[in-house]
C-alpha cells in the first residue's frame, strides 16, 4: 500500500539522504503511538506501508525519520 | 601481491594514506612502472589483481593477504601518488572496493576526476532529487556511466541496484559534477531477491546546478 506523503514530508525528506538511489528507508510515527520501522519511501514521496497498516492515512503521521535499521533488511 | 620489503614499508610509512589503510603507488620492478595499492603499507596489489580480491569479500583478513603475497625484493622505487597524478584512481579504488564488497555509505570520501559522468536510474520522470536548476540534492545516489552500460532496461536497474521499489527505473539522468566533488564509492548490496552488485556512488553534498542533464527514456523490459 503506497501512501501519498504532503508537502511537509516531502520537503523533510528531500532534506534527508538517501539510503539507495532513488529511496530512503524510514520509520513512521503514529498519532496513536505505533511505530513502524524500515518502511521505503520513493522519490521522497511515495511511503509504503505493509498490509497491516491499510487503515493508516496521511493525518496519523506524526513524525517520519531516516531508520537505525541498517539497508538490508536485517537487524 | 606482493609483500613488501621492510625499507619500502618505511618509506610508505613517511607517506600520507590516500584514503583509510592504503596508499596508491606507483612503484618500478624493472624497467616496468606500474600502479597498484598498498595495504598497511605492507602488501602491494598491482592495479590488474584487483578483481583477484574478490575471494576475500566475505570476510576480509589480512593474514589472507599475507598468506597469499609473495615477498619481493626486485621493487626498485616506490611513491605514494597524489590525488592529483591519479588519472585512474576511481578504476582501481572501484576494483578494490568491489572486491572488498562495501557499500558506498560505509566506504571513504573520494572524489570525481575531470570529466567524470555519473547516471542516475529513477522509476519518476519528476526525480525531486533532481533540483529545478539541474542539480543534485545532497546525499543523492547515483552510478557510474560505466555501471550503467550493464543496464538496458528498467526492470535491469531494479535488479542491478537492488530497488525496493518494483516499478522499472526507466528514467536515466546524466551527471556531469566538477572536478573534484565528494562521493563515496561501493557496490549494491542485495535485498530480498534483488541481486545487487552494480556500483552506486553516494554524492554527499549534492552536485551544483546544469550539471544534470535528461532524463532519457529506456524500455521497462
């Protein structure tokens, strides 16, 4: 599930490096207090949320972040 | 490789590093000058053995080094090249970073040489990288132009570069940064069953505005 990023979003994140070419891996805090963490965002636009957060929408990001866990996927 | 004779390692000693653990060189056997890269100012890999290095990228000792080097006494000079005199630096720092396996954000700072190009594969025509003045952001990724030759489609790029985004990269920039810009260099690391491999080149600080051309449209597969 791809989210739309705002204005906002988009500019913190142009102001963040990337993690690969064209990508920057991320962590996503949530209004309710849920933390999703190592998610992708795409041309410091497009956020993409695994399944088990289909609900979420823009309006419950409350803060987004480059991710401590490191580009590979693992730990 | 070669391990080197003790007077040698100190003359290197007495020599600035060109990046963290090596120095670049150009040394004499012969009448023969060659170029190669010395490691703890102990073992020298001729520029053409670089590739051999690969053996040691899962886990690179340096008693494999010194195991595998030879002990030569036939090195006639030796000298720690500047910056500056290394036309093909970025070829033999790539051959070793590539053997050694590293991606570029854990590699050293290096920077681009006179006329150096750079290109950029992206899934968005509207790359916000891409500055409105033909710039590149600050921390912005990219490859080489002579990576790139190995991609012909956007479907390629995704798989070369380990994309985690699906969609085929089929937009291609071209960088054109000034000499000397800041770069740090690697290889692609895999992800999930992305293979990886390309080289990826990470501008620190960006490249200055009308040095980033296109993009030029390629096919997704």
């Amino acid at each position: 599930m791809k989210l739309r990023l705002s204005k906002v979003w988009v500019k913190k994140l142009l102001n963040l490096p990337e993690t690969g070419m064209g990508y920057q891996k991320v962590d996503v805090l949530l209004k309710d207090g849920r933390k999703i963490e190592g998610v992708f965002v795409y041309n410091a636009e497009f956020l993409e949320l695994p399944e088990a957060y289909q609900g979420v929408t823009i309006n419950d990001i409350v803060d987004i972040t480059l991710s401590k866990i490191n580009d590979f996927g693992n730990n | 490789m070669i391990r080197i004779e003790k007077k040698w390692e100190e003359v290197l000693l007495s020599k600035p590093e060109t990046g963290m653990g090596y120095q670049i060189v150009e040394y004499k056997i012969g009448r023969i000058k060659q170029k190669g890269i010395v490691l703890n100012a102990e073992i020298l890999i001729n520029e053409n053995e670089v590739e051999s290095l690969k053996q040691f990228s899962l886990g690179l000792k340096e008693t494999k080094f010194l195991e595998t080097a030879e002990s030569s006494r036939n090195i006639e000079e030796i000298e720690v090249l500047s910056r500056k005199e290394i036309i093909s630096i970025d070829e033999i720092f790539l051959g070793f970073m590539k053997g050694m396996n590293i991606p570029a954000k854990d590699a050293k700072v290096s920077y681009t040489t006179k006329n150096e190009v750079f290109k950029r594969f992206s899934a968005f025509k509207n790359d916000k990288r891409i500055t409105p003045e033909g710039g590149l952001l600050p921390g912005t990724y990219t490859t080489t132009e002579e990576d790139a030759k190995n991609v012909k489609t956007g479907k390629e790029a995704v798989d070369r570069y380990a994309l985690p985004n699906d969609d085929p990269a089929i937009y291609v920039f071209t960088v054109k940064p000034p000499e000397d810009t800041e770069v740090k260099r690697g290889v692609v690391q895999p992800l999930d069953d992305k293979k990886g491999g390309g080289v990826e080149v990470l501008f620190i600080n960006g490249s200055p505005s009308n040095t980033v051309e296109g993009p030029v449209e390629i096919p997704a597969e």
